[in-house]
C-alpha cells in the first residue's frame, strides 16, 4: 500500500517537477549508512589531485593536489578529528536550517563529549530557536548525494577533457563546451540539436569537433532532464564548497557563540584538508608538507568571498 500514492501521481501526472529534496522521511543515515560505513571507523588522510581545466584559449590545465583529513572516530586506531570528527559519537552537532533544502543554517548548537554546550547563530538570526526544528546533523547532511548525482556542466567537462573525450586541442574548447550546456532548453531533443549546430559553426568543417559534439550530448544526456526540470542547480553537493556552500553552510566566518570570544572559523583550509601541491608541470612536484596557500589560477581573489560567491557550476 505504501507505493498507492506514488501510482496515482505518475498516471494522474500530480508529482511535482523537479522532485525536491531532501526526503523528509528518510530513515536516519544511523540505522542504514552506519550498519557499514559507521563513523567510528578511522580512515585517516587520503591523497586526492583534482585537475581543472582553465577557460582560456588553450584550456589549461591546473591542478590541486590535496591530502584530505578524513580522520575518524576511534581513538584506537588513530586521532579522533578531521573531517569525520562531526560525527564522532561523543560529538553532538545540532543545526536549524531556514530553509527546505537546509543550504541556510543561521543557528549550530555543539555539545562536546564533557557536555558542554556552545551556541553559535548568525548575527541576522535573532529568532527564538524553543519552536523551531532541530537536526542532528548526520551522515547525509554531507553525503546528500550518495547516488543520482547531477554534475554540474563545469564539472563534467573537466571529466571528459580528462578522459580525452573532449579533445583539448581546440581553442577555447572549455569555454564552449560548458557554455552550451548551461543554455536553457525545453526538452532534450531541441538541447542535443542545439548542442551539435552551435559546437559545428564554432569550429566549421573540422574533423576534431565531431567526437567532441558526442561528448557534450552525453554529458548533456546523462545530468539534464528538462521535462522534470532537473539538472545541478536543482540538487546542491554538500561535499566540498566550490560549486555549493557545503561546508561554508557553517564554516562561514559568521556564526559568532552566545559570548561572542569564538566563531566557527571560515577559510580555516588547513583544518580539513592540505594542500601539498598546486599548479602545472614541475610545480606539482614542488610538494610541501606543511600545506601552501591556496593560489587562484587565473585572477585575484578576496580572501573574504566564498568559492560560491563567483563559482556556481558554470563557469
């Protein structure tokens, strides 16, 4: 009987588009994710580089390499801390969220494993948190998109580049490609249309755009579905903060304790991961075990911005 609804709202057409998220009565990430991947589990750090191609004529390429402090929870077989020390056992993180897909979240509370108790809200939410929903952050508050994932077009074209499916070779080929799959279209026959006549008359009568008109459409297949309006922007990531808030959500620079001497710190790189090498070429070898300032590959930056104030899946 439970699946009665779901019937009726395909043939009756009721359901609604894009289907929002996240699913209100989803059993808790403790009793389903945690049978197997449960948080006392220490992983420690892992060695990840992250390679982007920049849009400029010869789309360059620029890498990060980062060693991620997943860290754990089991203070048996490593330091309790890194990026899983949020859902350490004697933690308890508690947030409200303003907003449905729970992207605000002006008011944190932390309970320490003394008991202690710390209060952080922004300066802007003056409400009284008594009538209002509370969330144990778990799991999914991170991981919200363990399955499904829609990459954005930036991401995506990264990919393929990558993978060679999108030859590099030609000119602002990055620029293009990200471009026409951030167009609006109606339905997926006008955008696969779309796709091949506007990458045709930008690179005319060569052979190399043919593969990479493929690409596109496959990209363009596999993460928009204009019919339920669904595509990246629709379903945020809240692993990392470059396209999303993420961990800005919090990690914000701007939720001040109730005492107003501590903050949840913002720009805090270091905390959750190090970068050892950033860069092309022989600059990745130039490997730094201390971590480096982050470096912004094309223009200056103020240190007081979030990756999402410009970066939003585009370009």
């Amino acid at each position: 009987m439970s699946g009665t609804y779901q019937v009726y709202a395909t043939v009756t057409d009721k359901y609604p588009t894009p289907i929002p998220t996240p699913v209100k009565n989803l059993r808790p990430a403790q009793e389903t994710c945690e049978q197997c991947h449960w948080p006392k589990k220490f992983v420690g750090n892992l060695d990840r580089t992250l390679s982007y191609y920049l849009p400029d004529q010869s789309n360059s390429l620029y890498s990060v390499r980062l060693l991620l402090k997943v860290g754990g929870g089991d203070p048996t077989h490593g330091p309790v801390g890194g990026i899983h020390w949020h859902m350490n056992v004697a933690n308890k993180i508690e947030y409200i969220a303003t907003d449905e897909a729970r992207q605000k979240i002006p008011w944190v509370r932390m309970t320490d494993p003394q008991g202690v108790v710390t209060e952080y809200r922004t300066k802007d939410f003056t409400n009284e948190v008594s009538g209002m929903t509370t969330r144990r952050m778990d799991c999914m508050d991170c991981h919200n998109r363990p399955a499904h994932k829609f990459q954005s077009p930036e991401s995506a074209v990264n990919l393929a580049m990558s993978l060679t499916n999108i030859d590099i070779t030609l000119p602002y080929i990055k620029t293009n490609a990200v471009g026409v799959l951030c167009r609006p279209y109606t339905n997926q026959t006008q955008a696969l249309e779309s796709i091949a006549t506007t990458l045709s008359e930008k690179f005319p009568n060569d052979p190399r755009i043919r593969g990479t008109i493929a690409a596109v459409q496959q990209i363009y297949t596999n993460n928009f579905f204009p019919e339920m309006k669904a595509s990246w922007l629709n379903y945020p990531d809240n692993i990392g903060h470059k396209d999303f808030p993420g961990c800005f959500r919090c990690h914000d620079g701007k939720h001040i304790s109730s005492t107003g001497r501590d903050m949840i710190k913002a720009n805090d790189c270091n905390a959750c991961h190090l970068i050892l090498a950033q860069g092309s070429g022989a600059q990745l070898n130039q490997l730094n075990a201390q971590g480096q300032k982050f470096a912004h590959p094309i223009d200056e930056y103020d240190p007081s911005y979030q990756c999402t104030d410009c970066h939003n899946g585009g370009l």
